[in-house]
C-alpha cells in the first residue's frame, strides 16, 4: 500500500525542466509524481528538480506504458 515506501527519486539534469510543472501535466493523465523540488529545502531547492515515482500499486503490465506517457511529457516540458 501507499505506506510500503515503494518509490523512485528520478532528477532532471536539464535545469529548463520545470519538475512542478511536469508534476501537474502528469497529474491531468492520471499520472501521481510529486515534483522534488517540493521536498527540498533552502539553497538544494534549485537543485533538487526531478519527480518521486511511486510504483508499489502499479501492475507491472501497465508500467511501460507509463513510462513511455511520462517521458512524452517531460519531452514537452524540455522543447517549451
């Protein structure tokens, strides 16, 4: 369940990609992946761009999927 702590910190190396943005364009697909930035604290605020992809609920069937759907929308994110 949500409190296993199944999850994977991804950061985004380009420092253009908005991650809170990312986050809410995921979210309109239905795709749940807070942006890091908003656990971070201080200076590492600015460095900590990236999502936390919980995948303990997720069938492994639909999990390529999902990746391919994440990835389309950091892509546009990254050329906006």
């Amino acid at each position: 369940g949500a409190s296993a702590g199944m999850h994977l910190a991804i950061r985004f190396l380009d420092d253009t990609i908005d991650d809170q943005q990312v986050s809410r364009s995921a979210l309109q697909q239905n795709i749940v992946a807070p942006a890091l930035s908003a656990h971070a604290i201080g200076k590492r605020k600015q460095s900590w761009s990236g999502l936390m992809l919980g995948y303990a609920q997720v069938d492994s069937q639909d999990m390529a999927i999902l990746v391919r759907r994440l990835a389309r929308i950091i892509e546009q994110h990254r050329n906006a």
